[in-house]
C-alpha cells in the first residue's frame, strides 16, 4: 500500500481504536465432529501471510504514543517466543475444553535461506509462513524486526498468530489446499487469539489499531483475483475476518 493510502487510513483506524476497549466473553470452543482427521497434503505450498507492499509507516507510528504488548516476564529479546507459547496455550485449552487431542508446530527462526519440507525459505522472502508438509511455522528474524519496528509489537504478534492458525486448521483436518477461504479463516483465528490477549490484560492502547495495520498493509493488491492461487483477501475482507475472531472468539471463525 503507497504511504499516502496509509496516512489517509491512518487517523481513522485510530479512531475505531477507541471503540475497542471491551469484548464479550469468548464462546465455547466448538469442533467439527471430524475434526481431528489427518488432512490429506497435496499441496507442498507454505501458507504465506501476504507480502508487505509499500511505503514505510514509520512517520504514522512515530507520532503515536502507545505504550507495547505486555505480559508477564516478557522481554523485547524474549518476545516472540513468549507469544507462541502463549498461542500454544490459548489453542490447548480451546481443544482440551472440547476433549480433542492437541499438540504444538515447531517454530523455526529463519535469519538465512532455510530448507524446509515446503522448499527453501529466506529471510527476505516473507514475515512469516505455514509448511503442512513439517507443520512447522518459519518466521523471518530481520522481518519480524522491521514489523515491530515500523508497525507495532502486536502487528508482528498478529502475523505469528495468523500463521499458528494454519496449524490448528490442519488439526481441524481443513483442507490444506491455498484458498482465500482458509486465509481469511486464519485471520479470524488471530483475532480470537487477540480477544484471549484482551482478556489476559495484555492489550495495550493501540494494539488492536496494529493488528489492522498489518492486515491492511498485507492485503491483496485490488487487481487480484479471489480465486488466484495464493490470495489471502483483500485489505477489508482480512480486517473484517480479524474483527469476526477478535469479537466472536474461535467459534465465530469456525462459522465461517
């Protein structure tokens, strides 16, 4: 997204902020009846949270005085893990809620090109990405960096949980196969995950304005189509869908 487009946004996502200071309580999490068979791989694909397309926003988020994600013990060195322990837990009680067996990704920090079930991964290639083949998230070191560092701490806690969300779909034995449907059913997840983040006392002001950052800076170019292979929605349809989870907890995104 061209710098303009995002300083023209940028006032009003401040202000939808402002609404966001409570949710409902998250609803029972709710399985498939067959929702842990073994999901048939056929695509060797990871699934990509989209590319960060654009100008810089550091001038937008500078003038911001929002204070970062909190959570106990946690330390800019030790971030990124914390938060996926933290999605490892939130994603093993909504199973254990429901008796469904459960059981974390490995989480691979990629800071040179990487081999992985999937093919190669680099560190500039994208933020974060999903292999089913080695369920496994790889995430970019210098990138996870530079979203932190021009969009927010949350911006990048949003990536990893939308990539986590690739995970519990495979649970679920979604299909595996690249579609927007399973893109923006990932977002929601993430959203769940930042309604848990509200809840817990982790949210900071401007966090979920974050969360939207992010999802409109990696939104599929306007002359996409839906049905084009690797397209994750377009900028309003991956912050609704982030919307949905954060409001409507996991089960508004199995509704989906």
């Amino acid at each position: 997204m061209p710098g303009r487009r995002f300083r023209a946004l940028f006032p009003l996502l401040l202000s939808l902020a402002t609404l966001l200071a409570a949710t409902a309580p998250s609803p029972a999490f709710a399985a498939p009846a067959d929702a842990m068979q073994s999901a048939a791989l056929s695509t060797a694909r990871f699934q990509e949270q989209g590319d960060l397309d654009g100008g810089s926003v550091e001038d937008a988020i500078a003038a911001d005085d929002f204070s970062g994600f909190t959570m106990p013990g946690m330390t800019p060195d030790t971030m990124t893990q914390d938060v996926l322990n933290d999605i490892d837990a939130f994603w093993a009680a909504e199973f254990a809620a429901q008796g469904n067996d459960y059981y974390a990704a490995a989480i691979v920090p990629v800071a040179e090109v990487t081999a992985s079930s999937c093919g190669d991964f680099g560190p500039y290639d994208n933020p974060a990405a999903y292999c089913p083949l080695d369920d496994s998230v790889y995430y970019s070191v210098p990138l996870s960096q530079e979203i932190q560092t021009t969009v927010g701490d949350f911006a990048w806690i949003t990536v990893l949980s939308h990539e986590w969300g690739h995970h519990v779909q495979l649970l679920l034995g979604i299909d595996p196969a690249l579609s927007i449907d399973r893109e923006l059913q990932a977002d929601c997840f993430s959203g769940a995950y930042a309604q848990r983040a509200l809840q817990q006392g982790f949210l900071q002001e401007g966090d979920v304005t974050e969360a939207m950052v992010i999802n409109i800076l990696s939104g599929d170019p306007v002359e996409m189509e839906e049905t084009v292979a690797g397209a994750h929605g377009s900028s309003d349809y991956r912050v609704i869908s982030f919307m949905e989870g954060y409001f409507g907890g996991s089960t508004a995104c199995l509704a989906q």
